[in-house]
C-alpha cells in the first residue's frame, strides 16, 4: 500500500474552487490547524480555491485567528454551514455583513447530518428546531438576504411536525488524529475528543471526494492495535504530520493526561470560585441537580455549577456531561471547554447528540442573553453579534428539566453581598428580559405545550415557565420586586406570591448541599394540593436501610389522608431511591398497604430501568397495579386522564 505522508501544501493542493469542505474541531480540540493554515496560505499566495462551501459543526476557533478563523478571506468562502459562530468571529461577520451565505443550524443536527451524508441518505428528520429560527416558519436556519437555498423543510408524519435537514455532498474532509501509520489508519489516544471524525471521513469518501487527516505523530505499518485506531486507512487519502504550535490539546492547554484519559488528576484541586453573582446564580441552580442525575452545563455562566458541585461534593452523586462525547468527571470551561478532567468515558459527538436528543438528560443548565414574556430565550443572535446556536436547542428541547443562568442586566453590572443580602453596585446597561427575543433558540410555547420543567434563575430572582409566561417565584434579600426587578423588565411577569431566595446561597459557608439533596426532611418531600386532592411524593434520593425509614412514610401519608378525610391521587418520585436489599420486603409491604387504605389512583415514576423494574415486581406480586413510568409528565398525565 502506498505512503500516504504528505506535507500540508500537497494536502490542500486537492482542494478545488467550489468544493465543500468540512471540518473538525471544537473550539481548539481536534482542530486541524496545520492544514487549515496551509489552506489559507495556499489562497494568499495563488487565489485558489475559491467559492468553498464550508461545513462545522462546533467552532472550531479561539476567538482570534487560529482554527477556521483563518479563512474569512474575501472570495475564498461562498458559503457557511455552521452549528456555532463564538468563537470564530470572522467567519460570523461575513455572515451578518451578508458577505457569504450562511445557515447556523443546531450543533448535534450538523452533526447527525455528517452521518447521514456518510450512508447516502437524502437527509435527518428530527423535531429539533421547531419552534425556533430553525424553523421554516422563522427563517430555516437562514441568516442573511444572500442566502435563498431552503436547507430545512417542515413536514408532517403521522399527524405530527417534523423538520427535515437536507443532505449535501462533502467534496472535502478535513479531521484530526493523534497517530497515523504509513497506511493512513488513524489513531486518538492523545486526543482530548472523538468528535465526529469518523462520519466526516466516511461522508466524505462516500462522496467520492478526500478526507485529509492531520497527526501528530507517524508509526510503522500494522503497529497500531486495531481496537485504537477510529479512522481505517481505507477513509483516508493523505496524511500531514503537524508541527507542535498547530496541534495543541486544546487552545488553552498544550497537552494534559487527564483530559485524554491517560492519568486521573488528584479530585482535590478544585478552587473554589468567590462569593459573587456568578457564584449565586451556580449555587440556586445547584439545587435543581437530580441526585443519580444525568447533567449538562452549558458555556459560560453555567459552568460555575461544576466548580460548586466540586464544592460541595456533589460528583458522587450526579454525572455530568458535554455535548462534544463527555460523560463523567469535569467539564472544562474557556478555551479548554469540550474537554473534562477524569472522565468516564469519550463518545463520538453524533452518539452523545443521540443520547441528548432521545431525553437522557435529567436537567439542563443553559445560558440567556435575551428572554420575553413567553419564555422564549435567544442566545443565537443579539445585538448584531451572531454567536450560534450550537448544541444549545437540541439540549434545551429535549432535557427533562431545564434551568436557564445568567445575570438580570448586562453591560457593566456590579453587585456585593453585604451582610447576608444582595446589594445592587450598579446596574447593567441593559435588562436581559425585553418585550420580544430578537432570535428564537428555545420556544417557551413548545416547553410549555410538552409540559417542560423550565426554570430562569439570575443573581436576583428566579422565574418559572407556566401556561401564560413567566412567573416570579424567588426574590433575593435586599432586592425590593418593583425597583430591582419589574421596573426594568420589557414586560409583566405573573407574581402571586414569590418568596425569599435561600439565604444560605449569600452565606460564605457551604450549602452542605449532598446532606440537602439526599437527606431532605419529609415535610418537604410531601406536599398534598386539596384542590387536585393529589398529593406528591418526592422519594427522589431518599434511603431506606431501617424499619424506622418505612415508618416514617407510612406515618406521613397516613397522617395527610386522615387529615384530608378521603382518598386522593397520588404522584410519587423514585428517582435515585435507595432501597436497601434487605428492607424491600417491608419497604413494598408497606406501599401496597398504603395504596389500598389511601389512594384513589397512583403512578409512580423514575429515570432508572432497574428501579422500573423491581418496582413492577414487587407492586405486582402484592396485588398492586404497577402505574410505573420514566418521566414525571407521563406520571402526570397518567392520573390526569
């Protein structure tokens, strides 16, 4: 077989005018820069190729100059598909200037799509991006006057919208490894991320076009071990050996074991972040983490939340993630963000969008720029700067519960906690919560109509997204609700009766927060509305290891029925219970005997197949109708109906 080592000038020397080429990277990991760079060269010194449509999925830039940044050369890019514009802000004001055409899609639909183009389909059908600018009623992803072509139809099935994101040919694939052989068989183990490597080079191959991969390093023929290599040799046609500057682990960290897996950092060296508004928001949001949860943490302000799960000692107990293929450990934020120290495990992107889009999220922690009266949030595009959706609407549609973070105000807002209460320094330029969201990124009508949990929690206050808009629920100490909140909101949020946000998130101390999660008094774990006559049971982390933990139960919701003379509907949380071996006989005795002496109908509900499960058995064995569902809504709807 033949040498497939090249040097980057012959690389690129196969890139034709009006080739779609299609890139790896996310932000500086896996980015392939020598090539990238030799690409821009190339077009400097000759004027070719031009006309290239250009294809990425995250953004795979610095901010700066490096990664795709380098070829926002005028002639050089006719077009731009992209899943986020942040970090490469050359390329977004081409976009914005209506220089180039330009379509920003979902980040994991991009993705997919590498997948569907490698196995020649004629496109994805998701239902991610109803509702939003996605959608063909708000544009089809289109960001400019210049760009005609409908990428995005909306079609029916069965009753029910679908989109449909068209497939397009990759003439030109572009991706990154950390080892080859002569061969071309493409090894990662250095790599930060997997990414979507393997379907870029399988689409563009079954394109009949090239897939050019860049290393790091070059073994002999037949030494890689099969199981380590991610692209065969029969997907790729040259290789580039990249000099050390163009090949960093990410943009922030030349090379670090523990976000390869090749060693486990110690767990103690966390700092922990000061007691400050982004400190505030991440701690009110720590509150919503489902113990035995799945999580993701957006960019930006949600990635305080790790630093206070760190804290409090919470990663026992929750897994989080990040939609480039990391489970487990801790996501990494700034030019490091897509990597994560000690993680558990690596997949492909496409596979972790798949995970997203099917619901395996628990609870989802997303930034806002902009939010309006219908729970609409944008983060897309505002204030004419165009940032991207990226994996941003398929994690916020599709999450079981979803909290959004940020501050109340931006453009220059200060802020102190004195004294156990919130202090206002000085206000932000401009209110994040306007009469309309200049972009749609997630639709509060669509959370709304499929019953989504939706939280808005800022350094002030907190919202919850009801049928009719936005609720004010919590207001912080030392904030007075008509000058600190309404008088600088776009529109009227629903207030009934909000009460005090938790004094302990202004307190310097820690929130003991693994004790609060997991050992939460049994007045807060029940609550009986007489209107509905349903009462609801949160054993979500509970522990039954005594006879005194069955007793407890039973007593409480003994004690609700005699209070509420009658039988009532009962809704009950098993999420990451934990019941001992030897107590299932009593623990399930027990709701057997409480079911028949208390409740009208019950659906029970969990995220966890093996609770579903031993909870069937055991229910069913005792002459109790097993109502077990996966989701709250579903149990929800259940006794609704």
């Amino acid at each position: 077989m033949r040498n497939k080592i090249v040097d980057a000038a012959e690389a690129v020397a196969i890139i034709r005018s009006g080739d779609t080429v299609a890139s790896s990277g996310f932000v500086g990991v896996g980015t392939p820069d020598e090539i990238i760079k030799a690409l821009e060269h190339r077009f400097i010194e000759t004027g070719e190729p031009r006309d290239l449509s250009l294809v990425f999925a995250a953004a795979p830039g610095d901010g700066g100059d490096r990664g795709l940044n380098r070829l926002a050369h005028p002639g050089l890019i006719k077009r731009l598909v992209g899943g986020h514009f942040g970090l490469v802000p050359k390329l977004a004001r081409m976009a914005v200037d209506n220089h180039v055409e330009a379509y920003n899609l979902p980040l994991g639909c991009v993705s997919h799509l590498f997948r569907e183009i490698a196995g020649r389909k004629a496109g994805l059908l998701s239902k991610v991006g109803l509702g939003t600018f996605v959608d063909p009623a708000n544009g089809g992803g289109k960001l400019n006057a210049r760009t005609t072509e409908e990428l995005v139809r909306l079609i029916e099935i069965d009753g029910e919208p679908w989109l449909f994101y068209k497939a397009f040919p990759i003439n030109v694939a572009i991706i990154r490894g950390t080892t080859a052989d002569h061969n071309g068989n493409i090894s990662m183990e250095k790599e930060a991320l997997t990414l979507d490597n393997l379907a870029l080079a399988t689409a563009a191959k079954n394109c009949k076009g090239f897939v050019i991969a860049q290393v790091e390093r070059i073994a002999a023929s037949g030494s890689l071990n099969p199981r380590h290599v991610k692209i065969p040799s029969v997907l790729i046609d040259c290789v580039v050996v990249a000099q050390p500057e163009n090949h960093v682990q990410t943009y922030a960290t030349g090379y670090n074991g523990a976000f390869s897996g090749e060693l486990r950092a110690p767990a103690d060296r966390n700092v922990p972040i000061p007691l400050d508004c982004r400190k505030i928001i991440a701690r009110r949001c720590a509150l919503e983490l489902p113990m035995g949860g799945v999580v993701n943490l957006g960019i930006g302000m949600p990635e305080g939340i790790a630093s206070v799960a760190a804290e409090e000692k919470l990663f026992d107990f929750v897994t989080l993630t990040a939609e480039p293929g990391i489970i487990g450990g801790i996501p990494q934020g700034g030019l490091d963000f897509g990597a994560a120290i000690n993680a558990e495990s690596i997949i492909d992107q496409n596979q972790m969008f798949d995970f997203y889009d099917g619901g395996g999220l628990d609870l989802a922690c997303l930034g806002m720029a902009q939010v309006d009266g219908r729970g609409d949030v944008n983060v897309s595009l505002f204030n004419g700067r165009l940032a991207g959706a990226g994996g941003f609407i398929n994690i916020s549609q599709n999450a079981r519960r979803l909290v959004f973070a940020g501050t109340f105000t931006a453009g220059g807002f200060k802020a102190a906690v004195v004294d156990g209460e919130l202090k206002i320094l000085k206000e932000g330029k401009s209110s994040k919560f306007i009469s309309k969201v200049d972009q749609i990124t997630f639709s509060g009508k669509l959370a709304a109509t499929n019953k989504q949990p939706v939280l808005y929690v800022t350094e002030r206050c907190v919202f919850r997204l009801v049928p009719e808009g936005l609720e004010l629920i919590e207001v912080a100490p030392g904030i007075d609700i008509e000058r600190d909140i309404l008088a600088l909101m776009g529109f009227r949020p629903i207030v009934r009766s909000p009460k005090a946000m938790d004094a302990s998130l202004f307190n310097e101390a820690l929130m003991r927060l693994d004790d609060r999660l997991l050992n939460r008094p049994l007045a807060d774990r029940l609550s009986y509305d007489a209107e509905r006559n349903t009462l609801f049971l949160g054993l979500d982390g509970y522990r039954v290891h005594t006879d005194a933990d069955v007793e407890a139960i039973r007593a409480a919701i003994l004690e609700i029925f005699h209070r509420a003379g009658r039988r009532f509907i009962a809704v009950i949380n098993y999420d990451s219970s934990d019941i001992a071996p030897h107590m299932a006989d009593n623990w399930f005795s027990m709701a057997a005997d409480v079911e028949r002496a208390c409740y009208l109908h019950c659906s029970r509900y969990t995220t966890s197949a093996f609770m579903r499960l031993k909870l069937g058995d055991a229910l069913s064995r005792r002459d109790v109708a097993p109502h077990i569902f996966e989701t709250s809504a579903d149990a929800h709807r259940f006794v609704i109906e």
